[in-house]
C-alpha cells in the first residue's frame, strides 16, 4: 500500500464526488450518511471523522474507507475496495519505545486496527527502499480486557483510539497503561514498566519462561502483568518491584496475554 500525498480527506471526497457527478444531497440519499455531515467533511471541517460515515460514503462511491479517509492505496495503484474495522489513530508523536522494543518515529498516518500498512518516513528515501512496515493497535483499559473477545469485533474496535507499533502480533494485539508500582523495577534495573507507561500485548505470542505477561489471578480474580519466571521446576509470576511478592502460577492461572513492547510519552 501506499500513501497519496499532500491531499485531504475533503479533497479527495470533492473529487471523486466530482468524478461522479454527484451533489452532497443525492450523496446523502444514496449513503445515509446527513446531508451536513458530508458539507463539513468536504470542506474539512470535522477533526475527528466517524469511521461508519466515512465508510457508508466510500462504499456508495466505489473506494475503500482507507482510500477516502487517508488516501491509501495498494500497490497497483488501485483505491481498494476492501474494507475492515478500523480504530481511530493516536497521532501524537514525541513518542519513544523503551525496555522492550526497538525505539521508532513516523508521522503514522493511517489507521487500521491491528492491520499493516504503510507509513511515509519524514525524510525521503530511494525509490527501491519500501518504508517498514507499521501496525495500529487499540489502546484498552484495564475494565476491557476482562472482554478480550470484543478484539474480534470491528465495530467495538472501531470506537478506540489507537498506538502504533513496529511488531506485527500473532494474535489479537492491544495497548494497555500500567497502573500502579507492583512492575516498577529499582532504579537502573531493565526491563522496567512504572505506571502511566504503555504496554504492547499480544494473545498469540507463544509464552515462555522470562515473558513479561497479562495473567488472570484465580485468588482475586482481578488481573496483572507479571514476570514469569521458572525456579527449581516451578513457575512463578514476579513483579519487578521486589517490595511485592511471587506468585505461584496454578492449573487454574489464566494466562492472556505476553508483551511485546513498551512506551512512554517523552
């Protein structure tokens, strides 16, 4: 896929309306999407676009809601058709990958939850050197993740904000802020994920023995992220704060998910 550059969602909305000779009231008829809703849209007046619109509009005009919204289109130069819940981006930048991932700065454009795409870096490259490429994850509160099955939902994914990430998941990837200081190491001490800063889950990744994970715990039934560990044939959960203590995983211990990556607002 690539970008179409310099160009608005209005713009490209204006043409194409043009390319069909279609006014914004028989627009209206045909999308049931409010005939003001298309005014503001094609005079890039809305901020903030609702995904439903903009893709009812795009279906009535033959273009995928990637195409219209972020002017995406795949390699053949086509504005593909196909389209797929998307979450809203979180495009603030300033941001910086720490602890487990590799550090990462694009001016992300587009958004599709959990999908790839591409990105344009702000410097420009040859020709013959394809941008890496970039995927967009919902960003969920703790309350959510009790519902991971709602990842499958393209309208309940539709409705987040989203962060992106160089790791492609191997299931169903989601953000999630840390809360409290039980997973704030010492000082020094890496990996390290004190609270507010974000972390990358993905439901598919295989787990292993030192991966970092979202665990269900039967004795509460409340959920944590937590290390976990193997010592003398036993597997345990540790916190990296060693003011808290282990935890024995038992048969009935629910593991969800495991981290890929963490990030902090700079």
């Amino acid at each position: 896929m690539t970008m179409v550059p310099l160009s608005t969602l209005g713009k490209r909305l204006k043409q194409l309306m043009n390319e069909h000779s279609i006014s914004d009231s028989e627009l209206s008829k045909r999308s049931g999407v409010p005939q003001p809703s298309i005014h503001r849209l094609v005079h890039d007046k809305t901020k903030s676009p609702k995904y439903d619109n903009v893709s009812k509009i795009a279906r009535t005009l033959g273009v995928s809601a990637d195409f219209l919204m972020h002017g995406i289109v795949d390699d053949s130069g086509a504005k593909n058709t196909n389209t797929q819940g998307a979450c809203t981006a979180d495009t603030a930048t300033g941001i910086a990958s720490v602890s487990l991932g590799v550090a990462s700065f694009f001016p992300v454009a587009s958004v599709v939850g959990g999908t790839v795409i591409s990105a344009l870096k702000a410097l420009k490259k040859p020709r013959s050197v394809s941008p890496p490429p970039v995927y967009l994850y919902p960003q969920l509160s703790w309350r959510e993740t009790n519902r991971l099955d709602a990842l499958n939902d393209p309208e309940f994914v539709s409705k987040k904000n989203c962060a992106y990430s160089g790791y492609e998941a191997a299931g169903r990837g989601f953000w999630l802020t840390m809360k409290g200081d039980a997973m704030a190491a010492p000082m020094g001490q890496m990996p390290t994920l004190p609270e507010g800063i974000k972390v990358l889950f993905d439901t598919g990744k295989r787990v292993t023995s030192d991966t970092l994970v979202l665990v269900m715990l039967p004795s509460s039934n409340t959920l944590t992220c937590r290390l976990l560990i193997e010592e003398a044939g036993e597997r345990l959960l540790k916190p990296l704060n060693p003011a808290y203590p282990m935890t024995l995983v038992k048969s009935d211990t629910l593991i969800l998910a495991s981290a890929l990556e963490a990030r902090t607002a700079l």
